[in-house]
C-alpha cells in the first residue's frame, strides 16, 4: 500500500490554536467573565467571532478560523492517528471547544468538543467520540461513528490509549464496500497491528473492494482478477485476517499476512472462451505472500474432478504467478483441451470415449508471462480422435512437459487399419513426433486384396508431424508415409521393394518394384495412383510383354474400378471382374494345372489377340469375349468375316473356328503354310491332350509345308516323276480346291486318321501319324497324276483309256518319315514302274467293255 508522506496538520492547528489562546489571555489578563472579539487579524491568522472563557479549563467558540499556510494531502489515517495523540492536550486545557469553519488553506475543519463527546469533520475523516479519562496519561474513547472517507471506511468500538506507554487498542465492528465484520487493532509505537474477520458478502462487495486496493497496493491485475473475476461465488466470509502495518512508513509487511476465508458455490473461469468450472466450496488461505485455494468437490463439464489444487505465489511481491494442479479420472475430451489450448497447449489426443488418468499442474506466471505446464495421462482402453482422426487404443502412457509430449508405448489403433505401439517425443511447438513404433498390425485390404500385412514388427523409425488438422507420419525403413487430414487422408509407398516382403498381393502377383498412392476421405472410399515396374503379366505389346504401368484406381472395398493412364487397360470388380483389354495381346499361359478361377472373370478384348507363346500360335482377334469362372474357360472371338469359338472345362474341350482366312490359320498353326483361302476347324475331347478333331481347307496354296518342299525336290530330281511335275505346282505352291484332316490326339500322338487333298494339279491322300514326343512324323501318302497331264492324254481316243485306267489319273504311293522340322520322302517307284505295264494290259483287254461304256 502506498500512502503520501504524513502532514502534521492536526497537530499544528492544536499547537497554534493554544498559542492563540495564551497569547489573548496574555493581553487581556483574565478571561473569567470570558471576551467576545468580533474579528482578529494576525499576519498568517485571520479570526471571525471568537469568544473564550476560563472557568478551570478554557472554553473556546470560534465562527471561522483562517489560517493562511498550505499543508499536505493529509488521510484519514494521518489525522486519526493525529487526533488520538493530541487528546491529552484537549482534556488537560479546554473543557469545550466549538470550531464552526476552520480552514487551513486547504483543509476544512468542523470540531466540537464538550465534555466528553469530540466531533470531528474534514476532507478525508469524520468522527463522533466518547471520552473517557483514566488519568493523565490514559483514557477509552468509545467510537461511536468513525469515517475514513479515502478508505471509505466506517468504524465503531472502543479504543483505550496509554500516551506514557504509547499503545492504543481498539475493538469493535468495519463496513468497507457493504462489506461487514469485526476489528482489532494495536498501535505501539508506530507499528499497528490489526485483525479483521467479516459477515458473510457477496463478489459484488469484494470487486468493490479489490478495485480498490489495487489503488493503494502493487497488485498485479491478473492476480487481482483471479480474486474477483475469475473465482465467483454466491457467497463469501473472511474468517480472519491479520497483519501488521507502520503508520509512520507505512510498510505493510506482506510476508506477515495472513488470512483465511471460503468461497461457496462458486464458478471458476480460466479463460473467456473457456467453459467455466463448478466448485462446491473454497477454502482460501493468504500466507507468506501466497493466496491458496482449497477447490473442494469441483465438476467441469459434468466432469468430477478428483484433486484441484490452487494458488497464487508473490500475490503482493514481485513474480507474481498462479498454479494449477489437477487430478482426475475422466475423458482426455475437447472441454479439456480447451482449457490447455488457452494456456497455448496442444496434446493431439481427444478421448471419445473410456477414461484417461491424468495429472496436470500448471505453473503460469504472469508479467512477463511464462507458462510451466507438466502432467501425466495414463491411458485405458477408449476410444479417440489424433488431429481429428478416429482411433483407438488399448493402454499407454503420455506425459506432458511444457511443450514437449512424450509418447510411452501409447498404443494407436484404427479399426483394422493399423495396430501400432508409439514411443518417443512429440514436440508441441513443432507439431512433430519423432521415435519408434512396434507395428502389432499393419494392413491394406481392398475387396480382400492384401497390399499390405505386417505383424509384429518392432523398433521401427517414425515420425509425425502435425499441422493445422493434417497429421504426417512417415516410416522411413518401409519409405512409406500416412497422412491423416480431415478429407484426406493418404498412404503413400514411394518404393513398393521396401515392403513386397510384407504384401500377399505382390507377393501373389509377382511385384517388386514400384510406388503406390492411396487417398481415402472417410476410409471406406479409396482413391490409388500405382506406378508398377517390371512386372510379370500375360499382357503384350505386339509380341513384347508390357512391364511397366501407370493405373488409377478407385474402389469402395465393395466394387472396384481402375485403368492404365494410356486406357489400353481396365478393370471393374462388383461381385464380378470386368477387365477390358486394348490394342494389347493376352499370352495364353501353359500348364496342365486345373483352372479354378473363383470369381467370375470376363475379359473383352479389342484389336487384341490371344498368343501361345511357347508353341508361337496365334488366335487372331478384333475383339474377343473371354470368360472363367470355376473350371470353365469360354473364348468367343471374331476378326472380319471369321470366328473362333473355345470351351474348356472339366472333363471337356472343344474349338469351333469357321471363315478363317489364311492370316489367321497360319497364325494358329504358327507357319506360313497357306496362302489364300477359307479354313474351319472343329475340336472335341476331353481335354487339351485328348480330342479329335476336322480341320478343313478351300481354294488355298499350301507352300512351305516341309514335307510339300522335300517332295518337290524329289519329284524334279527323278526323270520317271517328271510327269507329276507342273509349273504351277513349284511356283504358286500346291493348290487345294477343298480338303480336309481328320484326326485324334492323345497327350503322345498325333493319329491322323484321313488326309483328303484335292488340287488343281494333283489329289493327296492318306494317313499316318506324328508322335508329339520326339516330334517324329509318320505318313503314308499317295499323290495321283496331276490333273492337267491327264486331260492332255484323255484326248487321244482309246489311248488315254489304256494308260489312265478307269479314273483316268496315274498315281504313285510316298511315305513322309523322319523329323517334322525336316522330314524323309520315300518314293515306291521301281513297284508303280512294275504295275504300270500289267495295269496297261488289262486296261486293254478290258477295252472292248469300255467301248460299249
């Protein structure tokens, strides 16, 4: 408390006053019958109405004292103290003294004193006294009404003083403010001890009060309002409080107050966008400059809190600061955030549910603001949101120091996403974790495709960062980051090496290398940018497999949708798979491992063919439909005027192609064998192995048949065959009009159990086999004359007749043997030459029957 320098106003008027009056009686002698003086005019002193009398003690009565001299700015407490030293002078000289106006520059006075009552108004006090004198030296006064206007102080009581001794007491009841209650003071020397206790108030009278105080003490606003703004209650009673003041110093002696009060039914704010909380009832203490408070029974939010303790350090002092330590058992929810937001603190966790242990104590102190926040919160299994993503946990630990949250074996988990244990720092100022995590589970699944599925892989680099509502975390041995935003959220595999020891998916499909963005707003629709490389796929380029891809994927885990950035690829899922393929060829894959595709699978193709590309056999395709499902494989394709037809399933196989042209038959045969023509197959069997089979051909050349080429050079190498030969037949190849190659396989051979070839220039027939083992060929042929030689002699009457036999052509047997990539031609000619002449003798003793035909 800070008091201006004490005048000695009081005292001066009493010393001058005597002086005055000693002086008059000096001049005028006796002053028994009393003197009236209607003015008195002294250099300093002006005097109007002055009457004085002397019956044992004086009796003076004054209309208007002036006394031209400027004092101080007295108080209350300056002239109380003053008038209460000076009561000795009264009683001992004047038995009544009336001042009506006395005005001391600028101070006015008003004193009546008579006996034993003593009036007294100025401009800081008014007071009504009882006086009663003990001796010389010791007298009670009863206050019956004392004002202290700067203090706005009233007091009433009695007060006994020893001017020899120097003490003064007093007892009695205050009203400061509408606030009531009872005093006691001692004065010795000039050191004032007082105790107050008070009548039950409410927080209007206290704001009164305190808005005072903070006038006349050092008394920091953010302390004051803890007082009075920020703790509100119903009620309030001052039980006590006591101290110690020097009225001539007047130093307070902070550290020797001390107080003691309660706060019922009170609300506690801690920051204007803070939800309050609820106090029953506070026990408040001041000592040794700290203001405690004992919060008991408090609820925030509908929440109990276990343990609240508070105080204020350096209440009067300098350093002034409030702590706050919590204890309580409730959700770690956004009501409590808010009050650690307002001391500018951020824990990423808000509990929705279950219950947290936790300790907070909060050490703030004011000018200059600093902010000492340490706490514990043990986590049980709840429910929770990390920067607004919903989780879970089932235990862990974290612990709050100023900024920096320590994270210990805090268990994280959302729905089957992820399962991890956390431990490390998170730095509250940075937003940023950084540590180890122990992934217990980590998985990818969509539509029951698992990207990725780790278990129990400990010790793994993390951190995290937070920003705004976007919280980072990456995983640098695995080069994958998460990131978790309120509409976004991703997981991004920057090298899909890193974790193909950990994916079923690529482990499945062959992958190793690549990256993979996934986003996802709500966890159930998932948006992925894939970038594979080097991969195994039964896709071609023309006849180079296609390795690399760039696919966007979308899928709600229910259906699913994704294409190649270049759309030559693409691909639904709804129960069923839909997969759209073009301008790329599909290689047939080779096996004899059942099919046993379990969901249905159709694959439409556009200028897209199907190759085997072990035996390079080709079906020719502008569009195709390509169905498996089970055990059944189905292909429908067509390419101009052609079509092919498969069917594969248990314990069936079959083919039906018609209108092929040459481009496609020799693709499927994987040679060059027809030029022009129409070509239809037709297969049936039980499998791939064991079938049977037509294959027909119309108006085609056949050239580079193997065993075709050997023949000819056989025929032009052997004069006696020259009659087969024909220009046509070497140039052109060999032309069939219609023909066909009846057949039946196993897993061994090839029986082919019919060879018709009728041509232009001559006709082919016959049987054999081709066993697939040792690629060997077996055939045994017959080729009769060519057609053009024939009609040439049929010309000569009777002649041709004899030479030709019945159906005009001659004819010579061959056998094809050896290997198919080069076979053997054996000719019967020394046996045709033999036959020849018998056949011609009995075609010519047969001639007389074929002149009557």
């Amino acid at each position: 408390m800070i008091i201006k320098a004490t005048s000695h106003t009081i005292r001066n008027i009493w010393i001058l006053l005597l002086f005055i009056v000693l002086s008059v009686v000096a001049l005028i002698g006796t002053l028994v019958n009393g003197i009236s003086i209607d003015n008195l005019t002294l250099p300093t002193i002006k005097i109007d109405q002055l009457y004085i009398k002397l019956d044992k003690k004086l009796i003076v009565n004054i209309q208007t004292l002036e006394i031209k001299k400027d004092t101080q700015n007295d108080t209350s407490l300056e002239e109380s103290t003053t008038i209460i030293k000076n009561f000795p002078y009264l009683n001992q000289f004047f038995s009544h003294i009336v001042i009506q106006n006395m005005i001391y520059n600028n101070e006015t006075f008003k004193l009546d004193y008579e006996g034993e009552t003593f009036k007294l108004e100025s401009n800081h006090l008014n007071v009504n006294l009882i006086i009663t004198p003990f001796d010389k030296w010791s007298l009670d006064l009863e206050i019956q009404e004392a004002y202290l206007k700067d203090y706005a102080l009233h007091v009433k009581g009695k007060t006994h003083i020893d001017l020899k001794a120097k003490t003064y007491s007093f007892e009695g009841e205050f009203e400061t403010f509408g606030l009531k209650g009872i005093a006691i003071f001692d004065l010795k020397d000039k050191l004032l001890t007082y105790h107050l206790q008070s009548e039950t108030f409410t927080n209007k009278e206290l704001t009164d009060l305190m808005n005072f105080i903070v006038t006349q003490v050092e008394l920091d606003p953010i302390a004051k309002d803890w007082i009075d703004k920020n703790i509100v209650g119903q009620e309030y009673i001052l039980h006590y409080f006591e101290g110690q003041f020097n009225i001539e110093t007047f130093d307070y002696f902070p550290l020797k107050m001390h107080g003691q009060a309660t706060v019922k039914d009170a609300i506690v704010s801690f920051e204007p966008s803070v939800p309050p909380a609820h106090v029953n009832e506070i026990g408040i203490e001041f000592k040794n400059d700290t203001l405690l408070f004992d919060v008991r029974e408090p609820t925030y939010e509908k929440k109990t809190v276990d343990k609240a303790d508070v105080y204020i350090y350096n209440l009067i002092g300098k350093g002034t600061g409030i702590v706050v330590d919590l204890t309580a058992t409730s959700k770690l929810d956004e009501p409590i955030h808010k009050i650690l937001h307002a001391f500018k603190i951020d824990v990423p966790i808000t509990q929705t549910s279950g219950k947290t242990d936790a300790k907070v104590r909060l050490d703030i102190r004011f000018l200059p603001f600093d902010i000492n926040a340490t706490g514990k919160f043990k986590l049980s299994p709840s429910e929770f949101t990390l920067s607004g993503v919903p989780m879970s946990t089932k235990a862990g630990e974290v612990r709050l120091d100023n900024f920096a949250i320590t994270l210990d074996h805090a268990n994280l988990r959302y729905k089957n996403l992820f399962d991890i244990n956390a431990t490390g720092i998170f730095d509250a100022k940075k937003s940023r974790f950084d540590g180890f995590i122990d992934i217990n589970s980590l998985l990818l699944d969509f539509s029951g495709t698992k990207l990725l599925k780790i278990a129990n892989l400990v010790d793994q680099n993390a951190s995290f960062a937070i920003e705004n509502t976007t919280t980072k975390m990456l995983l640098p041995n695995l080069d994958t980051a998460i990131i978790f935003e309120k509409d976004n959220n991703q997981f991004i595999v920057n090298d899909l090496s890193k974790i193909a020891s950990y994916s079923p998916f690529m482990k499945d499909a062959s992958l190793t290398q690549g990256a993979v963005t996934v986003l996802t707003k709500d966890f159930e629709n998932f948006d992925a940018k894939i970038n594979l490389q080097n991969v195994t796929t039964p896709l071609l380029d023309n006849r180079e497999p296609v390795r690399d891809f760039e696919i966007a994927l979308t899928t709600n885990t229910q259906t699913l949708d994704a294409s190649t950035t270049n759309n030559k690829l693409s691909i639904h899922f709804d129960k069923d798979i839909t997969l759209h393929v073009k301008d790329l060829n599909i290689s047939i894959p080779q096996g004899d491992d059942p099919l046993d595709i379990p969901i249905k699978t159709t694959i439409f193709g556009e200028n897209s063919s199907l190759i085997d590309m072990d035996n390079n056999r080709t079906v020719l395709s502008e569009r195709y439909t390509l169905t498996l499902y089970k055990d059944r494989a189905h292909l429908n394709s067509k390419r101009g005027q052609s079509s092919f037809e498969y069917e594969e399933k248990k314990g069936s196989y079959g083919i039906q192609a018609s209108a092929l042209d040459a481009e496609a038959a020799n693709a499927l045969l994987n040679r060059h064998y027809f030029y022009q023509g129409d070509f239809s197959l037709s297969i049936e069997g039980k499998d791939s192995h064991t079938m049977q089979g037509t294959f027909i051909m119309r108006k085609t050349f056949i050239k580079d048949l193997k065993f075709f080429n050997n023949l000819m050079a056989t025929i032009n190498a052997i004069p006696s065959l020259l009659v087969f030969n024909d220009p046509n037949f070497n140039t052109e190849g060999y032309f069939v009009d219609n023909g066909y190659v009846e057949f039946n396989q196993t897993k061994e051979a090839m029986h082919i159990k019919e060879v018709q070839l009728r041509g232009k220039s001559a006709d082919i027939m016959g049987a054999g086999m081709v066993n697939l083992t040792n690629s060997t060929l077996d055939l045994k042929l017959q080729i009769k004359t060519l057609k053009t030689f024939s009609s040439a002699i049929d010309m000569i009457p009777l002649v041709g007749g004899i030479i030709l036999g019945e159906d005009k052509r001659i004819a010579t047997n061959v056998d094809v043997i050896g290997s198919t990539t080069d076979p053997k031609i054996e000719t019967h000619l020394i046996m045709d030459t033999l036959k020849t002449p018998v056949n011609i003798i009995k075609r010519t003793l047969e001639l007389p029957l074929e002149l009557f035909k």
